[in-house]
C-alpha cells in the first residue's frame, strides 16, 4: 500500500510541555511516500509490518503508521502502547542517495523484537 501524504510539525496537544511539536499528515507539509506491506499478525493487538520510506522526513514511519491506525508498540508521542522502547527496526538503511560511494547497512533485527 502507498501512503503519499504530506508531513508537517504542528504543536503536540498530548504533551504540550515535554514536546514542543511533532510531525503530523497536513495538506500544506512536504511531500512524503512510504510502501507499507501487509502486517503480519504476531498476537492480539499486534502485527509486524514491513515498509519503505521513499523520502527521509522526520517520524515518516511513526506518523504514516500511527495515520493508517498502526501505531508502534513504545511510541507515546503518535499513540503506541507502552512499552520499555520503541518496537522500531531499520532492516537496513541505503544512504547511497546522499553518498554515491556508500553502502547499504543491514541489521538483523533485536531478539525482542524476532
């Protein structure tokens, strides 16, 4: 599935005083695209889900999640059940498009989260 929505800073009304804004879908923000897969169901109420972030902006993964009501598990600022972290995983990161002669970093992903 393609999420192509626009993301924005906005003033954050869940923690007005720890958090001075957060990233929010919004008409008048920067273009964004993220390919989510289906999730994967892993127990009640939670789910793998695998996706590509065709653009770099800031909580792209966290705010298109929590947009399509896919919420990480540890992350409050976009509704996440609590947890002891955040339940994210970059599987690799390909950062050649801002250094041609770099590589394309893989990690496997943390027990806890296998």
């Amino acid at each position: 599935m393609r999420v192509e929505h626009a993301l924005g800073s906005r003033r954050c009304e869940l923690r007005p005083l720890q958090r001075p804004s957060r990233v929010a879908v919004r008409p008048d923000g920067q273009p964004s695209l993220s390919v989510v897969e289906p999730p994967q169901p892993r127990g009640p109420g939670q789910a793998r889900v695998a996706l590509a972030l065709h653009t770099g902006r800031r909580h792209q993964a966290r705010v298109h999640l929590a947009w399509l009501g896919l919420s990480i598990v540890g992350d409050d600022l976009y509704g996440g059940a609590a947890a002891g972290r955040l339940h994210l995983h970059a599987l690799s990161l390909d950062l050649r498009a801002i250094d041609p002669d770099g590589q394309v970093v893989v990690a496997a992903p943390p027990e806890a989260l296998a």
